[in-house]
C-alpha cells in the first residue's frame, strides 16, 4: 500500500513544472505601463514625433504605432536601414518596440533616430503604455 507521503514525493516535480508553467502563462509579454508616466516621457520624443495628429515631423508621426507596419507613413521618407529591417520584421508590435527604444542604433545599426535609447524597463513600458492609448 503506497503511502501518502510517497505519492506526493512523486507527484512533487510535477506540481513544480506546473507551478512554473502558471506563472510563465500568468505574466504578460510586457508590464502595463503608466501612461501619465509615458506622457512626460513622451516629451523626449516631441521634438522629432507628432502624436496628436499624423503630420511627421522629422521622424514620423506615431499615431497609432502599435501593431502598425514598419516604415508605413505614407510621404515620409525612411532610411534604407529601417526599409530593410521592415523586410524581416514587418510590424511594431510591443515587444520590437520595447528593444528599439532601449537601444535604437542596436536594433537599426545605420538608421536617422537619433535619441539613444531609454535604458529602464519601467520607463520603455510607460511610453508604450503611452503610444498604446494613442
């Protein structure tokens, strides 16, 4: 008669794997972001980038950034560094967006951004949280 001790012992690597698996499943791919925070982050950004309407400045206008096709404003003239990274990687999603606003010259390695990145998480998942609600 096996006895209940036993069969947690057995049981235990499955409870662990399935535990792990919750919280992998459980937290998102990105943190929401506060967006009065990403707000006045986004002030960084105004110089170079419109968000209240889609007139481009000397970067494109970042209406509705979100899931929209890299290098797709219409009438701006994009590099060819960014043109070829629209070939592999076709749209912002959260997550490209995420790595291009920590280091852009990394992701775009020749491409005109000239801001050199936001280096804290918090700070990268409050713009997005900010250029989300727009």
């Amino acid at each position: 008669m096996l006895q209940v001790s036993s069969i947690a012992k057995a049981l235990r690597p499955l409870s662990v794997a399935a535990t792990a698996l919750m919280v992998f499943l459980a937290v998102p791919a990105l943190a929401d972001g506060d967006v009065a925070k990403g707000e006045k982050l986004f002030k960084q950004c105004a110089a170079c980038h419109a968000i209240a309407n889609q007139a481009s400045k000397i970067g494109p206008h970042l209406v509705q950034i979100i899931d929209r096709p890299i290098g797709s404003v219409e009438g701006y003239k994009y590099s060819p560094k960014l043109v070829g990274f629209s070939k592999t990687t076709p749209a912002w999603d959260e997550a490209t967006l995420n790595a291009y606003l920590e280091n852009p010259r990394k992701i775009i390695p020749g491409g005109k951004m000239a801001f050199g990145g936001l280096k804290k998480p918090e700070d990268r998942d409050n713009l997005i949280a900010f250029l989300k609600s727009k």
